[in-house]
DNA sequence: GTAAACTACGACAACTGCAGTCGGATTTAG
DNA sequence: CTAAATCCGACTGCAGTTGTCGTAGTTTAC
C-alpha cells in the first residue's frame, strides 16, 4: 500500500500541466480533464479544492479558468497531496499525539510518526516547477518522448 | 492517505513484540493479539504470512509460537510492510515500467517513480531493532513513558 | 493414546472509504 | 439572454480491507 489517491494524481497532473502553460490564459477544467481522460466533473471537483487551499487561482465565467496559485517553484508535491487527501498520516491513528486512548497499548507510534516525517520530507523536497521540467531524454531513446509531445500550437 | 494496511501496523507491533523478547522461547500469536487487543485469528494470519516470507520462524505444537527469523537489525520496515501489503506503490499503476498503456499520457509516472524510490529508502533505513530500543525519556518527562510501562512481572 | 494448545489455510461476511455521477446555483463574456 | 464556465453538496456503486469461521495438521503433556 502507501497508495496516494486518485484524487491526488490527477491534482499533480492539473499542477503540472497547469505549470508548464504558465504565462499563458487560464486553462479550463475541460481542457485538462479530456488531455489525460479524466472524468470532467471529477477533475473540477479537485481543482476547486485546489483554489480553497489557495494553490490554484480561479477566474469564473465563460472563459474561466485555472492557474497557478504562486510560482510552480515555490509548491511542492505534499501540498498538494494534502490538500486533496489531508494531511499524510501513515497510520490510522495519529494525526494528533493523543490518539486512540484505547490503543495505548498501541508501542508503535512514535517510530511511525518519525517514519512519517521522513516521508512528508521526502514529499517536500520535490516541487511542481522540478515536475514540469521535461525530462531530458538522456537515456531513452527519443521516440517513446516525441510521441507524446503534444504540442497543439 | 498514504497510509499503510491495520495488518501491517500489527505485523510492525509483533515484530516489535519478537525482538524486544528475543532470546526468550517462542511466543504465541494469542500472547501478542491479547496484548495489543487484536483479534487472534487476524493476528495468527499475519503472523503467517510473516513466517512464510522467512521473517518470522514458527514452532508448532502445544508450546508452539513465533520467533524473529532473522536478528531484528537486519530486519527493516520496508521488508515487514512488504511482506504483508505487497512491494510499495505509490501509484496505482506502476509495478511494472510499463503500466497502464491507456494512460500514456499519464506524465506524471516518472516523478512519482522517484518520490516512491526516496520513500522505499526512508523505510529501509529503519529497522526493527531500533524500533524496540525503548525510547530513552529525554524530551518528555517520564510521566507518560511511566504510566504505559506494563511491566507485568 | 487421548486431549489440549498451537500453527496453517482458505473461504466468506461485513464494513469502510474512494471514484465517479447528478443536479442545481452562480458568474461572466458576447 | 444565452452559453460556458466555476462552484458546491449529496448520492450511489464498487472495491479493497477488516474481521470471522471452520477445518486440518502438528506437537506436547498427562
């Protein structure tokens, strides 16, 4: 397990698609929805969560849109993951010291919550602005990366 | 989320369990499903899959039970998640390098192929030995660390 | 040699949470 | 005013996890 959810995918995908038309208009949910067959109401739902947590921008109307909350560099991977999933908790019972009273039985919680850390760090460290960087394709083969340019102009 | 299964939090706590009694005969999966108020039949069956991955050994009989299979420094987090929820995925598909074929347009898979690598390594560098060493009270005063001791005699 | 205590295993029921859907309200451009 | 968006909550269906049960096999104690 350690699985992060769908919800959570497809916000990284929108952040990062979101990142790499910085500069450009507002993006739809729309647009992104059908670029990675994402179910559209699904896909509106994340980003508007996205704009409560303040890492997205949204202008209303006709030609409404998306766009990133502030600099791609300066969000990283967990926050967005949280502000779709919640805070990362590795175990059931932990999000505050004082959980399950009834599992105080429970010996385990203080090296979770240290392995718990060094998960949230490791989240922290990676930023939308480092996913958006089109992977240099140094060592594969230009093809499989051409094929998926999707360069629409 | 990503949180880990109930049945890896109990299979963590009786590893734990093992280590800290290691050198003491066999313990059953009654002993530790009793202390930590987990149902017997789920524990015995984690406890199972534990021995089959070579984690644990077993003796059967009367006076039967568990006992580590290995030293408990050389047993990390990693391989006891492993062992019962299967290699960790951040994502839902991405065991193999070539996942979903649908969703090639996924762009997303590589990063968080690198976010998974750096989390898979932040749970290898803990093992169950320094999981059972009792957390020696420095920060918090002994109040707590007091009150939990279940010294039993 | 029989009973008790234990491991071993698979099949099944119950529950929980996520994925996705639907309906309706609000805003804005043309 | 209409079309195209964002916004929001509530609802359903599905899937995976949790937990239970029954049964078989093994070892020890008496």
């Amino acid at each position: 397990m350690l699985r992060l959810s769908k919800k959570a995918d497809y916000a990284l995908m929108a952040m990062k698609h979101l990142a790499q038309k910085s500069g450009t208009s507002s993006t739809s949910a729309r647009e992104i929805a059908e670029q990675y067959d994402i179910p559209i109401e699904l896909m509106a739902k994340v980003l508007q969560r996205l704009v409560r947590i303040g890492l997205l921008v949204s202008t209303q109307g006709t030609r409404g849109g998306y766009t990133l909350g502030r600099q791609a560099n300066r969000i990283s991977v967990v926050d967005v993951i949280e502000a779709i999933d919640g805070p990362i908790t590795v175990t059931a019972c932990s999000t505050k010291k004082i959980d399950c009273e009834q599992f105080s039985k429970c010996s385990i919680r203080d090296p979770l919550w240290q392995i718990r850390e060094r998960i949230a760090a490791a989240l922290g460290t990676v930023t939308i602005a480092e996913m958006a960087v089109e992977p240099v394709p140094s060592r594969e083969p230009v093809s499989r990366a051409a094929v998926l340019h999707n360069a629409r102009t």
